[in-house]
C-alpha cells in the first residue's frame, strides 16, 4: 500500500495537485484501491486555489495519516506561504518521515525553504529558474521535465506534474503499471500542439474543433 499526501494551500495552482492526484488514484484503481490518497492543508475548509477552483481538503496538519509520498504544489501562493512557519515546518517534518517528496512548479521554493531541496537539483517553471537560482544551496536544471535527486523529484510547471507522478509510479508498481495508467488516463504528450492542422474528419461527418 502507498499512502500520497496533496499539499494544498491558498493560491496553489490547481493542475500542479489535480494532476498528480488523478496519476496516483488512478493508479490505486488499477491495483484494486491498495492505496490512498488525500488532500492536506494548514485548516479545515475551502482552499481557494490560483485560479479560482475551491477545494476541499481530506486532513489538516494535525490529523493526516502518515505519508509514503510528499507532493507540494507550486502557484502564485507559494510566494505568501514561504513566509508561513507552520507550513514550512509540517513540509520538513513530513518530508522527513516521506519515502519520497515531491515538487511541482513553484513548490520547489517551499522545499528549498523547508530543507529537502537544499543541495539538490531541482526542476522548476520556466520563469522562476533564476529566481529559484538565486537562492543559495540549490541547482535548477533547466532543460528536463522533471529531475531525481536521491528521493527528492521535482517537476517544471503546471502539467509536467503528469510526467513526473507517471515516473514515480512507475518507480514504485513497475512500469507496465505505470504505461497502464498513462493509458487509461489517454495522457499521450506527443505531439504537443496541432491546433495550427487540420483534424481528421469525426466519424458521420464534419470535423473535430480545433480549439
């Protein structure tokens, strides 16, 4: 059994969580729901996130199970929550007692100040890399979609948690298991753009929306 742990904050960007959680409860679907997975936050109650989705968490600080995986997600509110003692402190205490921790986007910033990416190689969004650089104790690879470092992974932005989280169980369960959810969520990246080419024909006629 795997137990996952979603961080959640104000101003989290929401598919930084909501991509990792549909790879990780899909993957507890195809092992028949061995494992669990839940939302954390600070508090009780709705999570306003980065663009307006509110969620609500399964545990606070105080009363979630204990973790296998650590995921801290990035967004706008990770510049306020850098500055938050109690949030800092549950991400060093739990990414301590995690078998793995994980990062994506902007979360890279929380582990950095939280201790886990400290003298690590992190990933980051595209535009944070220099200021995340720029912090002492920590080297942004800037070209790799995600970057392991011991039982630190961390991620570029917003969808690239997919790929990361893909690795992860694929790392834990095998990676038939890991290509089975790839599959069964039909997250194929290549090609990543045709907007700008004609789509095939829908079958009876017409042709699919190209935006």
């Amino acid at each position: 059994m795997t137990a996952y742990g979603l961080l959640l904050f104000e101003g989290a960007e929401e598919l930084d969580f909501v991509g990792p959680w549909e790879v990780f409860t899909s993957s507890a679907m195809i092992r028949e729901q061995q494992d669990t997975t839940v939302l954390i936050a600070e508090r009780p109650g709705p999570v306003r996130c980065n663009k307006g989705m509110r969620v609500l968490p399964d545990h606070t600080f105080d009363d979630h199970p204990p973790l296998d995986v650590l995921l801290v997600p990035g967004g706008n509110g990770t510049r306020t929550e850098v500055s938050n003692p109690v949030l800092v402190e549950w991400i060093r205490t739990t990414s301590a007692q995690a078998t793995w921790t994980t990062g994506v986007c902007t979360g890279a910033l929380l582990l950095h100040e939280a201790g886990p990416a400290r003298g690590r190689r992190v990933a980051t969004h595209h535009a944070f890399e220099d200021t995340l650089q720029a912090r002492e104790d920590i080297t942004v690879v800037r070209d790799a979609r995600y970057v392991v470092d011991g039982h630190l992974v961390t991620s570029q932005g917003v969808s690239a948690g997919i790929d990361m989280c893909l690795w992860l169980i694929g790392r834990l369960h095998g990676r038939d298991h890991a290509r089975a959810v790839r599959r069964y969520i039909q997250y194929e990246p290549a090609p990543p753009y045709l907007a700008d080419e004609p789509q095939p024909a829908a079958e009876g006629g017409g042709t699919w929306p190209t935006s």
